[in-house]
C-alpha cells in the first residue's frame, strides 16, 4: 500500500444522514480540525440547496484553509455557477453510472449520461475549475460502460474519478480487483467512495488504496446516508497500523474531533467504536488485564498515547487478584493474598449487582471493611454483603 490522500466528506455526505444538520459555526469549526488535523481536502457541501448552504461554503472558503474545498454537483451548468458564486476552485461533478440508476433513477439512457458528462466538464474546466468526476453506483455499473465514463472524463481533462460503491455492496477482494483493473486501465487518480451498508466501508477503502486508489473518501466516525461510510478515524490508524503506511495525519487530535462531531451530529459515540470508543483501552478481565499490566502489546494493538489517551485497569465481575492488587497499590493499600481473594468474591457480586466495575471510592471503603472483617462472607444474600450493596446505591441515589 502507498501513500494516499483523504477526502473528507463529513460536511457533506456526513451531513446527508438523517437528522443531522449543522450549523455555520459547526462547519467552520468542523473543517478547521479537519484541516489541522492533516486532510488534504474537504468535501464542503451542495451549493444547489441554496442561500443557507452557500453561506456557509463562503464562509469556509474564507478560513484560508491548506485542504483544498470542494463542493457536491450534479452535472448540470446551475449546480457548477452555485458552486463558483461560493469562490470554490474545486467541483465534485456526479453522475450514475449503473443501468438501474441511469433508467430506474433519471429514466434516462447511458448515451445521455455520457452527453452530459462532456457538457458539465467542459463547462467547469473552461471556468479553470480542479474537477472530480464522480461515478455514482460504479460498484453496480457495467465495467466496459464505467471504463469508457472514465475515458471521456480523462480526455476532456478531468483532474480525477471517484469510484462509488453508493450502496456498500463489493468485498474487500472485489474492491481491490476492480480498482486495480480501473488504474490499470485510466491515467486519472482514483478516489474510492465507500458505504458502509454491509460494514465493509472501513475494509474496502482500505483495499481501494491497496488497489491502487490514489484518494479514499472518509467522514468522521463514519457518518453518511443510511449506514455511513468509511470511517476517518478507522482508516487512517488501520493504514498505520495494519499496513504500516507512514502518515503525517495528527491522530492526537482524534478524540477531540470525534467528540465535537458526535456532539453537533446529535450522536453518541459508543463505548466499543473502533480507535476513539471510551472502553477500548479499559482492561477489566483477570487475564487480559494481568497480560497489559505486564505489557500492555500483550492485548492492545497500539498505544493509546498515540490518542493523548490513557489506558485503564478496571476492577469489576471478570477481575481477579492480581488485578484487584494492582488498583488497591495505585491506591496505596497494599493487602494479603488471602485478603484479597476474599475482596474479589465480594467485588465480584457488588459488579454484578451495578453492572459496572466498582469506583476507587468504593474499593477503598471495601478496604476499610476487610481490615475490619478479614474474612467477609461470599454469597448474595448475605447480610453483610447485602447491607454493602444498599448502602452503595444509597450513596449513588444521594448525589
């Protein structure tokens, strides 16, 4: 795999998900991360919806941004002016490729779609517009039918094709045969466009640029129409780390970005999401948690530092001693193997009964209680261990 660049399109596919509407302001903020943190271009919005959205294009036109801005058009003459009123040097120009869009979606025919094709390009490269030609649903297009859509778009000097899977339907093989024939076949960089409709977005863009793809089309956590896209965060550290592809990306910044995203999207990032998920460094299992305390390679794939994050040794219903010893030592207790394993029997229910592992807080008053009582009783309905249980849940109700 070599170098490759990435198109965020989180302002504009990102936005298309249901629901998901951002303001002036988020967008501005938005693509300055984005900038800062290393794209190489932002794919800015659809200038054709009109006033408010070319506002906002204007606005961001204005940041002075390194990422070159580009805007969504369809390949009609009206799109493109919207798009050049904004001040963007930079057009995405869209077209259906598949014989169910071209009849079913525009009842149209291919001879039309290759008609307008040359009128839209020819129209924005005269305006000396940097054109990327989309082939929307080209994972579901006729491959003899998408290769000539390629070469017209070359020789009407086109700067790029980008490559739709629009429905998220190849595997990853398919996806690197298709993109290794379609570089073989064209002189035009490649982007690849990936959805995320059978979970294979992540994977595929990867083997796009394994492919041969020059560009890869990312949103941030992966937002996009219906199930999302390629997730920025996924394949950027997969490309690091899995195929081990120098980046200048600063993947610091990873967190904070997902966090703002999620938050002006109205989304919640789940705990176990892939590179910025909350529980993804958080070690609870005896086993597991006892191999990171030793080394923490033993069961994380990269260091979280890379993040500015920290890994977390948890105590809860799946820790044992060993893990209990090691958070009671951070805490600066330190206790007999009997005592212990006689802690452990007790966390273990108490985990069991909040579904979640216990606080520091909580370790420290069970200290307390075994050094009162070295050898608390184990079962549920104990009395001792019951009164612990409630007065916990008291507290927590208290706060």
């Amino acid at each position: 795999m070599n170098h490759f660049q990435v198109c965020d399109t989180t302002l504009r596919d990102g936005e298309q998900a249901p629901g998901v509407a951002f303001t002036v302001r988020e967008k501005a903020k938005i693509a300055g991360m984005l900038d800062r943190f290393g794209v190489h271009e932002i794919e800015c919005g659809t200038p054709a919806m009109g006033t408010q959205e070319q506002r906002s294009i204007s606005r961001l036109v204005t940041m002075g941004l390194r990422a070159r801005l580009l805007t969504w058009n369809r390949a009609q003459e009206a799109d493109i002016r919207a798009s050049l009123a904004c001040g963007i040097t930079a057009v995405a120009v869209s077209l259906p490729v598949s014989d169910l869009q071209i009849t079913r979606k525009l009842s149209k025919d291919r001879k039309w779609v290759l008609r307008r094709l040359r009128q839209a390009v020819s129209f924005a490269k005269e305006r000396d517009l940097y054109v990327c030609v989309g082939a929307e649903d080209a994972a579901r297009a006729d491959e003899a039918f998408l290769t000539e859509f390629a070469l017209i778009a070359q020789e009407l000097g086109a700067d790029r094709l980008r490559y739709s899977d629009t429905v998220g339907k190849l595997s990853p093989s398919e996806t690197f045969r298709r993109i290794s024939d379609l570089v073989r076949c064209i002189d035009l960089p490649v982007e690849l466009h990936a959805h995320n409709d059978f979970g294979l977005a992540t994977a595929n863009a990867l083997a796009g640029i394994e492919g041969g793809a020059a560009l890869v089309s990312t949103s941030v956590l992966g937002l996009g129409e219906r199930a999302g896209m390629a997730a920025l965060e996924e394949v950027v550290m997969a490309a690091r780390h899995v195929y081990g592809v120098e980046t200048n990306f600063r993947v610091d910044m990873l967190p904070e970005l997902c966090s703002y995203v999620a938050e002006a999207a109205g989304r919640n990032v789940s705990v176990d999401k892939p590179i910025v998920g909350s529980g993804i460094f958080v070690h609870e299992s005896e086993i597991h948690g006892d191999g990171v305390i030793k080394d923490p390679r033993n069961y994380e794939p990269f260091a979280p530092e890379e993040l500015g994050i920290m890994r977390q040794i948890a105590v809860g219903k799946h820790s044992g001693a060993r893990i209990l010893g090691f958070r009671l030592r951070r805490l600066g207790i330190v206790k007999s193997d009997d005592q212990l394993r006689a802690m452990v029997r007790h966390i273990r229910t108490l985990a069991d009964g909040f579904k979640r592992p216990v606080t520091d807080r909580e370790l420290l008053a069970l200290s307390a209680q075994a050094d009162r009582e070295p050898a608390p009783c184990v079962g549920w309905k104990d009395t001792h261990e019951r009164n612990c249980l409630s007065a916990f849940a008291a507290r927590d109700r208290g706060r």
